[in-house]
C-alpha cells in the first residue's frame, strides 16, 4: 500500500532556470507534491518564475547567514525588513506556511517576542541543532531544546516543523537519547518534518546527507516517528543545485521505507 505523505523539494529562490523546468518535470509526473522555498534576501525578481510554476508551496524564510535572527532584539528592524520580503513571497506564492529558525545567540524569550510580533498564521517553528558553524565560528542555536521549543508555542500562535537531524544533533549535545528527543518533540504535534541522512549518528552539527548515503536507520523513523499523512520536506545536499535525478532517487528510497517494503 502506497504512502499517503506528502513529499517536498527543497529549493532556494536562487535556483532558476534549469532547475525550475526540472521541478515542475518531476511535480508533473507525481515525484513530489509541494515546494519548499528559500527565499533568499533581495530575490523577490525571481517571483514571477515561481508563480509561473504554479506548485503548491512553503516558504522558508532566510535565517542568519542572510542576516534574520529573531533571538537579537537588535536585529529586529533587519528582521522586519527581510520578514516583509518573505512575507510577499507566501503571498504571491499562495504559500500554506512560513518556516522560521530560533536564530542565534541571544535569547528564546526574544524569538517568542519577535516571532509573534509578525503576527502571521502561517508561522511555524523549526527546531534546530544546539551549534551550528558559520565561516570557521561555532555558534549557539536558539530553538534546540524541547524546552525552548516549547516556551515558542506556548507563547505564539504558531506551528511546528520538526527536523529530524537536528533534533539527534540537539540530543547529542545535550547527552540525551536520541529517540527519546524525537519522542519529546514529537509530542508537540508537528504540522511538518525536515528528513534527511547522516553521515554518523553521533554528530553534533547536521550534515544534509542524501537519503540513502548515509547511517541512519530509516525505518526506525519512517513511520514510526512521522505523523500519517505528514508533509516530510526532503532537505538534503545534491552535487548540482539542478540534479533533481538525485532528489527523485531520494523520494524513491523514502517511499520504499514509508510503505514498509
């Protein structure tokens, strides 16, 4: 019996040209069912490409590598600048929901603030490692924890996207045991899942290994962590923005573990 998830595709707003014509190939012809897209700061020229796909969508708002970091009360008019750019692309794109990281640093109690401040239905909140690396600097993630996790949604009227990597990382860090973590978070009824692979479980940082390349024992969380008829964006690295061949590869070894064969 075929699984009944809803697969997605993980793309930046920057992958145009020959990756739009490759996505909307494989949409037709049933690969996957939405779009999650990036939206890159200062790309909103590229909207018009998007919407000419006509593909159901997420949008995954720019996190701290483009400057949005919710947890720093100092970057709120940058957050809100970025935010208004992002919030035109759900709009124009018809988009279901908005993805937003923790941010870095600073304090969950200012991303509760800020988050909220946006006030849009459409939010949800991802859950993230404990560090992540930028240009050879470790940082600290906010929105790793079950408890900071949770301090959002009680304090926002908003969703939320568990990452699957990132909440082993997060357990990793934090000497916990990783199904217990998925467990916890799973608690919290997410409304979508971030799948990928690793290429060693005890990894403190995610590394968005393809499904399938990696040493994760998928069966262990497909279906026993996702929710049925979850929406699973497959978020992973491919050699080329546009080897969609890779990512159709992906869906497939997904579904196979999805249907219990």
């Amino acid at each position: 019996m075929e699984s009944d998830y809803q697969v997605g595709l993980k793309l930046w707003s920057v992958n145009t040209g020959a990756c739009q014509r490759e996505a909307r190939r494989l949409y037709d012809a049933g690969v996957f069912d939405y779009l999650e897209l990036y939206a890159v700061p200062g790309t909103a020229d590229t909207l018009a490409g998007w919407k000419a796909l006509e593909i159901p969508c997420v949008i995954h708002a720019a996190h701290f590598k483009h400057g949005f970091n919710l947890a720093k009360v100092d970057c709120e008019e940058s957050n809100r600048l970025i935010y208004d750019e992002v919030r035109r692309f759900a709009d124009e794109l018809d988009a279901r929901y908005i993805i937003f990281h923790g941010g870095t640093f600073g304090c969950i109690s200012e991303t509760a603030r800020q988050l909220g401040s946006l006030n849009d239905s459409r939010a949800l909140i991802e859950n993230k490692p404990c560090i992540t690396r930028d240009k050879g600097q470790i940082l600290e993630c906010r929105g790793a924890s079950v408890e900071e996790i949770g301090q959002v949604l009680q304090q926002v009227d908003c969703g939320f996207c568990l990452d699957i990597p990132h909440a082993l990382c997060a357990a990793n860090y934090l000497g916990l045991k990783q199904m217990s973590m998925l467990r916890e978070m799973n608690n919290f009824q997410p409304t979508m899942y971030h799948l990928a692979d690793m290429m060693d479980t005890a990894l403190l940082i995610d590394d968005h290994t393809r499904l399938g390349l990696g040493v994760l024992d998928m069966a262990q969380f497909i279906p026993s962590v996702l929710a049925p008829g979850a929406m699973v964006t497959i978020e992973t690295n491919r050699t080329r923005s546009d080897a969609l061949d890779e990512f159709e590869r992906e869906v497939e070894i997904f579904r196979s573990y999805a249907s219990g064969r």
